[in-house]
C-alpha cells in the first residue's frame, strides 16, 4: 500500500517569533543537542575571527540569550539574530522528527529555510550548519536599510510602477505577496496601496531580502558556499526549491550559487507549495508538517483542493500564539508525533 509522504515546511525571515520551538529546548535531547552544537560551533568561529574577537566574540551565546529571551525583544528584529537562529532552529526540529522515526520525506524551506532544508537533505554537512549561519550574517551587516512588506494581494493585482528599488520578493499564497526595497520607498509604495484599499503590513526585517538590492550579497554569499562544497541530496529525500518550484536537481544542489543566489531572487513559495499538492497531494496524500511558531507555511495550502477534501492534511509541530516557546511546544510536537504514527506513514522513495 501506497502511504503518505511527509512534508516537512521551514519558516524565513518575518516568521520568526520570540523563543520559537524553545519549548523543546532542555526536553527534547535529539532537539536539544543540534542546537547547543550551534551556538558553540557559532562561539568558537567568532573566537577565531580578529574582527569578531575586538567586537566581543561569543556569537554562539549572544544569539541563545536572544533566543530564549521571552517577548518583547528587539534582538528578534535584526535579520543577523533572526537567520541564524531560524536556520538552527529549522535543522534542529528536522533532527528531531529524524530521531522519532518521523523523518521527512519531502523537505520544503521559505528562504533561509531553504537552507535548513538542504542541511537536512545532506547538500551541506550539518557541522557547516554555523558555517552557513556566519557567513550569511556577515553579509547583511553593510547591506544598507531596507524593508519587507506584505501585502494582500496577488502580484498580478500589484501597480505596474512600485517605486524606485521596491520588487516582488515572495509568493506567499494565492493573494499574499511580500514586497521588499529600500525603506523610503517601500513607505511610498505602502502608502499608493492603502489609498487603493489594500492592506499592508510590515514583516520584521531591516534589509530588502529576495530583490535586486541584495544582487551583489548573493554572488558573495555563493562564494561562500562554494568551499563547503555541496553535493546532491541523499537519496530518497526530495527537496523542492522556492526558487523553481520544483525538485532540485542534481546539478543545481551542487551549484553553490544555486543556494547563495536566493538571497536576490524571488521566493515562489506559494507555487512550490501548489506543485507539490497538485502533484502528490490527492490520495494517498501528504502530511504537512508545519515547522512554523506562526502556523503560516501551511495557511495557503488550507485552501487547495487536497487539503479541503481531507487527502492531504496539515499537522502542526509547534505551538503558536502566547503558548510559542512554553510547554505547549512538547505537548503540539509530541501531538504530531502521534499524529505520524497513527496515520501510518513511512519514507516514500520518490
């Protein structure tokens, strides 16, 4: 018999929440570890780095304090706290269902996610995981202001003219893109579209990710990369990208610009999403893992046809709302875990 494969989903930028998925931390020992690993694999790169060193060093422990500081906290804002931790995080939770016997089939990330997505598939080792962190943080340190804008609306919807620098950088669901460029003009563009009756809000980011703006960081950022050098993801795991929204290949998974690139390029998260509901989602169906504290990976495919007749179903992974990063994360997960094992489910080879 045929069974469900699962899919699990990683968050990016503007997903983040205060102490994310912190409420497995020091319970969940297969979750736990990846994470500790990070912040003193993070410690001991910063201790080596002159530049580091002189600005205090300790990254590892600076970006733990920030994670499991309860909200509000402003650290959450800044995109150098933000991507590292969302990409430990997102590796950390795919290490976990790994340990459950829960591992993901199919591996689906937003941005940075993306990257945990690849760490997950074997493209990059885990121990490069700080690696991957650092040098993404260090590119967004002169990147100059910008911004992220969501918008309620289908790009197709959009003006023709945004403004000076201000580009689609994400594809979120069937009417929700987000927009991103420099700051004076994503107000400009912010304001055209309230005055046209749309609404619009402002993701947690200080730079204009996945537009042109980020050109030169992307090229450098694949440079990066290129010394890890990646390779193609382990057999009987598909990773589909939000850059084509479809299976990486195995040329593309060994192209470091591939990866670094994204930086620059639009997130088709909402197409890759449809791709793989169109094309696995009726029955036996998928089991949508959703790794977000937010819940807002698995908000658009609640609208497919898959989901709405019960082939595919979405479970959550992590608590949200004022229960993100209590005990309410241990009792969702282990929900989840259940869930898995009585749906019967198992690695498909795709």
């Amino acid at each position: 018999m045929e069974l469900r494969r699962r899919v699990l989903l990683l968050p990016g930028q503007g997903a983040q929440r205060e102490r994310m998925a912190a409420g497995l931390h020091g319970v969940r020992e297969e979750f736990t570890e990846p994470m500790e690993a990070f912040f003193a694999r993070m410690d001991a790169l910063s201790g080596s780095d002159p530049s580091r060193r002189s600005a205090g060093g300790r990254d590892g422990a600076r970006l733990r304090t920030a994670w499991l500081r309860p909200a509000p906290s402003p650290d959450m804002d800044d995109s150098t706290v933000t991507q590292p931790l969302l990409l430990a995080v997102g590796h950390a939770l795919g290490r976990a269902l790994g340990a459950a016997g829960a591992g993901p089939d199919v591996l689906l990330g937003h941005s940075v996610g993306e990257l945990a997505a690849a760490v997950l598939a074997g493209v990059f080792d885990a121990a490069d995981i700080a690696v991957l962190a650092g040098a993404r943080s260090r590119l967004l340190t002169d990147t100059g202001r910008g911004g992220m804008l969501v918008v309620a609306g289908a790009a197709e919807d959009l003006p023709a003219s945004l403004g000076p620098g201000v580009a689609v950088a994400a594809l979120n669901g069937p009417r929700q893109t987000v927009l991103a460029g420099p700051a004076p003009a994503l107000a400009a563009t912010a304001e055209l579209l309230r005055g046209r009756g749309t609404t619009v809000r402002a993701l947690r980011s200080g730079h204009a990710f996945h537009s042109p703006a980020m050109a030169g960081r992307a090229l450098r950022y694949g440079e990066a990369l290129a010394a890890l050098g990646p390779r193609a993801p382990r057999a009987g795991v598909t990773v589909v990208s939000t850059r084509t929204a479809a299976p990486v290949t195995v040329r593309q998974a060994r192209d470091p610009h591939f990866w670094g690139g994204q930086l620059a390029t639009p997130v088709r998260y909402w197409p890759a999403l449809r791709w793989l509901l169109d094309t696995w989602g009726r029955r036996p169906g998928l089991l949508l893992l959703d790794g977000s504290a937010d819940r807002s990976l698995s908000a658009p495919a609640r609208h497919h046809p898959a989901v709405r007749d019960g082939a595919s179903e979405i479970v959550p992974l992590l608590a949200r709302g004022r229960d993100c990063g209590g005990p309410e994360d241990e009792r969702v997960f282990t929900a989840a875990l259940n869930r898995l094992a009585e749906s019967g489910s198992q690695t498909v080879v795709s």
